[in-house]
C-alpha cells in the first residue's frame, strides 16, 4: 500500500528549490538581519538560516525552563505553576524585544499572554499563537525520565509539554530572537493557558482584548508534521464534545447475593450504555453526526499501528481509509469510569456509576448538535430504567480551511524550503477550539496551522518529546515566512 509520506516524498522529488524570486527588496532594518520583504533573495534566506541557528541554543534553554514548570491549569492544585508559567513566558517575551507584554485573563480563566513587536509602516500584523498549559503526566512512575526534568536522548528532548505546546511557544520566540527583536511584520504573540481544558474563558477573552488580536494573519503552533522532514500544513481539525454520563440503579450499595439478579448494578447498566455507542465493526452509530469523506491517499496501515501502539491482533475500527477515519469521521472513546476499585470490590452491587465520553466531531459537524445527538442517543439506550445523568463537558468547534491565496503561497514556499520537502497539506485528527474562535472574530484573517510534533512527540502520552533537528526547521520556517508575509 502507498505511504501517505512516501506518495508525498516521491511527489517532491527533484525539485527541492529555494522560494522564487518575483517581489522586490525593500531595504535592511536595524536589528543585525536585513529587514529584506521579499523577494528572498539567496542573501536574506542565508542570513535567516545563520541567525536561526545562532538563537538555537538559547531557544532550548529557555523551553527547557518552561518545561520545569508543571503548568497543568486543568488540575487545580497546579494554577500557581500556570501563573508561574505565563509569567515566565511574559519575561520571555520582554527578552525578545516586546513593546508591549499583558498578561491577561477572564474572570476564573487561566492567565494568558498577550506581546507586541509594532508593524513597520505599511506591514501587515501576523499573530503567532501557541499555549503554556500541559496535560497531566498520566503518572510520572511510567516515565523514562521525570516528566518535568527536560532530558535530551537521542537527539530528543523529554518533557510533559516538550512539544505540546511549549515548543511551538518557543518556535515563535526563537524567531522573534532572530530578528533580534525587530521582525519585518507587525507581530502580536499570542498564548494562551487553557487550551488542553477547552479554553473555556476564549471568548471572553477575544471580546475584552478584540483590538490588541486584530491580526491580517494567523499562525498556530500548535500541531504536527507527519514526518520530522516533511513539514505539514493543516488543512482540518476535529471538534470535540466531552460529557459525564452518570448511571444511577440502587439507593445505597446492597448485598450481591441477596439482592443480585433481580436487582442489576450500575456499573453493568454503564457499560452497556457504553457498548451502544459503537456497531461490532466500531463504527460510531450516533445519529446524527456529520460522517465526512477524504480521497486523500490512504496511509500505510502498519505505520499508522506502529506510531498508534497497536498491539498484534487489534482490529482498527470503523470503515473508510484510515485518513478518513481520523480526519473526516467522528470518533467516540471513554476516557475515564469512576468505579470502586478492583482490589477494593466486595460483594455488593455498584449504586451508581460514571464514566468520561468523549465525542471527536467531524469537520462541518457543531459541537452543540453534536452534545444533543449523544445526549439523544444515551437516553434511547440506558438500559434496565436506570436513572441518567449527562453533563457537558468541554467541547470546541471543528475547523477546515482552503490554502488558497499569498499567504498559504508564502507558507508553502518557506516550509518546503526549512525541511527540504514540500509541503503536504493534510487534515489533523486533534483539536484546537481556539482556531474556530478565533475565525469568528476576525473573519478576514487567514488562518495558518503548523507545529513542531511529529509521529514520535507521543503528544499528552508518558514519554513526550520533541525532536531536536526538527525544532531548528520549524523556526527557521517560520523565519522565512514572517519575511515572505512582509509587503
Ligand atoms: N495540539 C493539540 C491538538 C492537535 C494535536 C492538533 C495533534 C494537531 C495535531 C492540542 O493541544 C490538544 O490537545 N487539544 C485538545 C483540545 C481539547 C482539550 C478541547 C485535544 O485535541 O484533545
Ligand atoms: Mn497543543
Ligand atoms: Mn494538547
């Protein structure tokens, strides 16, 4: 079966070249790199490579403190360390040569960082995204190293937010670093401390500081490359709807053997309810949902179990090519069951039951119809008359886009011309609620979606990590593009 990267590869084959040279030079700034626009001159895109690399080390110092700091605003026991965090992206952003650094927030929502680098006269503002919070370890005692002690194996660098997303926040400030502080754009830089919660307070956020985020271009940091040479450009993400389904049988946990038969346990009637949500095959049978399709080539099955962890003889669920699968099709797991304990189970029947759902959305589909189709479905389903309980959860739109027009021809150009291959465009399986939001509010903005993560980041896994060389391409890329943006 063709690889989805290898159909790429043999794609770009024989015409790795630099970006071409069609606009005109626009003269050399004062930071040290030339302020040149466009074209890139072979001149200017040695320069940015030199000056990319110089800011490397320093760029790995700096995520490597970051990293230190366990910023999972997701757990409450952990809001200091997001404050802290915020604030050490905030000095980060001073360092970098911000004219300006906020930290902001909506009223019980996470610290976010807002900086500016001022457009010079006639430039347009690129807004570079990333976000400081991080999953939770999943149990530090499962890690190689501890998951807050960056460690550097094999040309990797080991860390709960390494790559997700404490990378891409310093993808952007290495570039910015670069430019020694004077980008040939306007800049606004971007971060954000509740992403992996769902960002719930984003829309607060965007309405109270709508003039400090106006931006004529976007770029997210914040997803993954499909190789650590070949540089991705997003096309679609999913949504995502999360709820707690709660299963009520019994007044109070009673005697199993007096009372069991007649009498059923929650836990039973829960993981029935669970099965109705999937068909034998594993295809989602919620109705309702938006089931999208893809003729994207179809990815190499045994690399997709490999970098998926799929043990011998586990069927893949579902119908379609795998691409279809996880870009275009909902998706349905439960994430988490509170239940007693199995070396704390005794003989009485289980009186209520609950369990984390969560609902991946198809690009077209609504987060809201979405929670009321799964909301539908499990009141059809819930078996023996129990007693259900649905509360939504986080969710977060969908998102697709057409890479059509200059700054998407910019973003190719420069990509290709950081990795050494060409681009390939290419849906995400993940979620990013803040990219529809963000839509919403500046419709004219064109939406650019990159990231430093590859295959192997294991993103919100045990053992999460960044590729080191790919760090240095994702920087210089952006470099090549803030120049490409400029007028
Ligand atoms: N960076 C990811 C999303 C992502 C992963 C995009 C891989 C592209 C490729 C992001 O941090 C994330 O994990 N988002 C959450 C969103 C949720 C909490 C609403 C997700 O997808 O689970
Ligand atoms: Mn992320
Ligand atoms: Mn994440």
């Amino acid at each position: 079966m063709w690889s989805w990267i290898d159909a790429n590869r043999k794609r770009t084959s024989g015409h790795r070249q630099g970006a071409p040279s069609r606009r005109r030079d626009h003269g050399t700034g004062s930071g040290g790199v030339p302020h040149v626009a466009s074209p890139l001159v072979p001149d200017l895109r040695e320069t940015l490579k030199s000056a990319t690399a110089a800011v490397l080390a320093g760029a790995r110092a700096d995520l490597e403190r970051l990293v230190r700091i366990p910023s999972i605003w997701a757990d409450p026991a952990h809001a200091d360390d997001t404050h802290r965090s915020a604030a050490a992206v905030a000095e980060l952003a001073r360092g970098a040569g911000a004219t300006s650094v906020r930290i902001v927030a909506a009223d019980g929502g996470a610290p976010a960082v807002i900086a500016h680098w001022p457009p010079p006269p006639g430039q347009p503002t690129v807004l570079l995204y990333a976000h400081h919070d991080v999953q939770p370890t999943g149990g530090d005692e499962h890690w190689t190293s501890p998951p807050f002690e960056p460690t550097e194996r094999d040309g990797r660098l080991y860390g709960r937010g390494a790559a997700d997303d404490k990378a891409g926040v310093m993808t952007h400030l290495a570039v910015l670093h670069a430019y020694h502080g004077t980008p040939p754009v306007g800049v606004t830089l971007f971060i954000e401390g509740e992403e992996e919660s769902g960002s719930p307070t984003l829309t607060t956020l965007l309405a109270e500081h709508r003039d400090l985020l106006t931006a004529d271009v976007i770029v997210i940091a914040d997803a993954a490359n499909p190789a650590v040479d070949v540089p991705a450009l997003t096309t679609s993400l999913r949504g995502l709807v999360d709820c707690t389904v709660e299963v009520a049988m019994l007044e109070r946990p009673v005697h199993s053997g007096m009372s069991g038969g007649p009498a059923g346990d929650a836990l039973t009637a829960l993981c029935r309810l669970m099965a109705s949500l999937h068909d034998a095959k594993g295809e989602v049978v919620v109705p309702g949902l938006v089931h999208g399709s893809s003729d994207a080539p179809d990815m190499d099955e045994a690399m997709f179990r490999s970098d998926a962890g799929l043990l011998d003889g586990v069927e893949l669920l579902g119908c379609g090519s795998i691409p279809e699968r996880i870009w275009h099709k909902p998706a349905i797991a439960v994430l988490g069951i509170d239940a007693p304990r199995v070396d704390q189970a005794s003989n009485v029947l289980v009186p209520r039951a609950r369990a984390m759902v969560s609902l991946r959305i198809a690009p077209g589909d609504d987060p809201v119809a979405a929670q009321r189709a799964l909301t539908a479905h499990l009141g059809a389903h819930v078996p023996w008359g129990a007693q259900l309980t649905v509360t939504p959860g986080a969710g977060g739109a969908p998102f697709s886009l057409h890479t059509v027009g200059s700054p998407y021809d910019a973003a190719r150009r420069a990509f290709a011309e950081a990795f050494g291959n060409d681009v390939v465009e290419t849906g995400m399986g993940g979620s990013i609620p803040f990219i529809a939001e963000f839509a919403r509010t500046f419709p004219g903005a064109a939406v650019l979606v990159t990231g430093v993560g590859d295959p192997a980041s294991r993103w919100h896994g045990i053992d999460e990590s960044l590729d080191l060389q790919m760090f240095g391409r994702g920087v210089l890329a952006e470099a090549l593009l803030l120049a490409e943006l400029a007028r």
